[in-house]
C-alpha cells in the first residue's frame, strides 16, 4: 500500500472512531502504579512508560503512586476512577495476587482488565552489612532457636518475599506461623529500614538492593532462582540445603469496562514498546528476564498462578 493511500486509510478510521490507540496522534497514557516510589512496580512502570514513549506509542505517561494492601488500595482507586478509560493501566504482579489471597480485599484483579506481562524477577535476601548475622546458616540457625527474633522486612503481606520467609521456616522445620514479617508500603522504605538495622533480614528484586550490596551496605547472602543469577555471586537457598525457589512477576492491566478491541490495542502498544531500545535498557540494568504474554495466554497465566500461589500458602501456613 502506498503512504499517502495508507494515511488516508488512517484517517478514515480516525473519522470513523475506529483507529487503533497506536497509531493515534498524542495518546496521552495514565499509569497508576499501587505501590509507593522506589519499589519494583514504580520501577517497572516508569521504565515501561519511557519505553512507550521511546516506541512512539505514547506522547505523555503521567504517573500516579498509591502504596498499601499489597496494591490493594491502587487497585481499587484505578477500578473506581478509570472505568472505561482505554488510555488508563495498571502496574501489578504476583505481590498483588498473594495480598489478595492474604488481604480479600473488595477489589480484586478479576475485575479489570488483563493486557500483558512483562518481566520475572527472582528475589534477593540481605543482612545488613553490621548484622552479626552474616550468612543464612546464621540466619536459620537464629530462626530455629527462636523465630520472631528473626524480623524480615519486605514488601506487603502476601508477597513472593513474605511467601518465601514462610516457606524457608517450613522447610528448615520451624513453624511458619510463627516468622516475624515485617511489611512495607514501597521498596524505598524497606530499604531504609534495612540499612538502619530495624529489620534483620531484607527481600527484594535484585536490582532495588544493588547499589547498596556494590557499596558493601548489604550482605547478600541467597537468591530465590532455580540458579544462580548470571553476573551475580549469590547462592540460591536451595545451593544451601533449603528446598525452596519462586520467582516474582510483572505486568499491567487495563481499565474495567473496555473493549476487547480496546485492550488488544493496548497490548499491541505494550508488545511494540517491548521491542524498544528503552525497554532493552531498563532489563540490563535492572536485571529483569523478559516474560512476555498478552491477551487470553497472560489471564490463563493469571489464573493458574493464582490457584499454585494459595496453594504454597497454605502450605506455609499463611492462609
């Protein structure tokens, strides 16, 4: 098809209301991310909302922080407020899931609309770097004379560090009911209180503890991958006789009310950002393993991890 027939094409569509959202001139894109700043969602959705850009897909991405609940409250706002927005997504993942398992909030991911995910994430367990505790033989051993002497200090309930505390205790034999999580609205003040001493282990993706275990602020000391991690000279818990791996995901949603024309629109944007020089940035320097699924694949996805997810936590005696 020749260019001037192809933009005519176009602007019939346009005309006729039918133009798909990546191909319309100044899609000005709402990101609600529910979580604090500083953690993997605000992370994950600022770098995806450059990528958008970065691809051409978007022409603004305005961002709108809500922490709390395991992203809970997020959800809900987004729920209530973008209804039928097509412009409108919703940064979440496997945390969400576990604090709905967890929380039973009055919102829950059913009710808006799956279009993609995006990265896997494995989690990192950290000592502070004055902690008398410097390994995590040290840390079980601490946790099997007397477990809420052990705090960990993570994400929300219901979160792939909470779940994987849970499932460590159980696994080494001590009662998982019985662990001392502390949790946190965002990355930011997880980190803080890590480096304060205020928790004696922290979890999170790799890439939020970074700059501090490059600094020699943070002891890492087991990753939650199946392997070890390339570049990284961390042991997984299970290299330490601990049966015990989960990874941690990521993806975005849409707006309750749209179409299906309208959320294939949005993940053909999503697949198209994903091929962006932005986006090949972000998973190098973050450390993120690409996951790609949209459309029917990722809710089936959702479905199934939702169903494996209550499963492990009731076996870690969370639920």
């Amino acid at each position: 098809m020749r260019r001037d027939t192809f933009l005519r094409f176009l602007a019939g569509l346009a005309a006729a209301g039918a133009l798909p959202a990546w191909a319309q001139a100044g899609v000005n894109l709402k990101m609600m991310i529910p979580a604090n700043p500083g953690g993997g969602w605000d992370t994950t959705g600022r770098a995806l909302g450059k990528a958008m850009q970065d691809a051409g897909v978007a022409a603004s991405v305005t961002y709108e922080n809500k922490g709390g609940a395991a992203g809970a409250i997020g959800l809900a706002q987004f729920y209530n407020a973008s209804r039928g927005d097509p412009n409108a997504l919703m940064v979440m993942g496997a945390v969400m899931l576990g604090g709905i398992i967890t929380g039973k909030p009055p919102v829950s991911v059913s009710q808006v609309t799956p279009i993609a995910r995006l990265t896997t994430e494995y989690n990192v367990f950290v000592v502070p770097a004055g902690s008398p505790l410097k390994t995590m033989a040290d840390v079980v051993e601490q946790l099997k004379k007397d477990p809420g002497s052990v705090k960990w200090g993570g994400g929300s309930r219901g979160s792939t560090e909470h779940i994987a505390a849970a499932m460590i205790a159980r696994d080494v034999g001590v009662d998982a009911s019985k662990i001392n999580y502390v949790p946190f609205r965002g990355g930011g003040e997880a980190t803080a209180a890590i480096l304060g001493g205020n928790v004696t282990v922290g979890g999170s993706g790799y890439s939020e503890f970074a700059q501090y275990i490059e600094a020699g602020r943070m002891i890492p000391i087991a990753v939650t991958s199946e392997q070890r991690l390339k570049g990284i000279a961390v042991p997984t818990l299970r290299e330490q006789g601990i049966n015990v791996a989960i990874g941690n995901w990521r993806g975005v949603y849409g707006a309750a009310g749209i179409s299906e024309a309208q959320a294939k629109a949005l993940a053909d944007m999503i697949v198209k950002a994903t091929k962006s020089k932005a986006w090949a940035e972000a998973l190098e320097k973050n450390g993120w393993t690409p996951a790609l699924l949209t459309g029917k694949e990722f809710a089936d996805f959702v479905d199934r991890d939702f169903a494996a997810l209550r499963a492990t936590m009731v076996k870690a005696g969370m639920v």
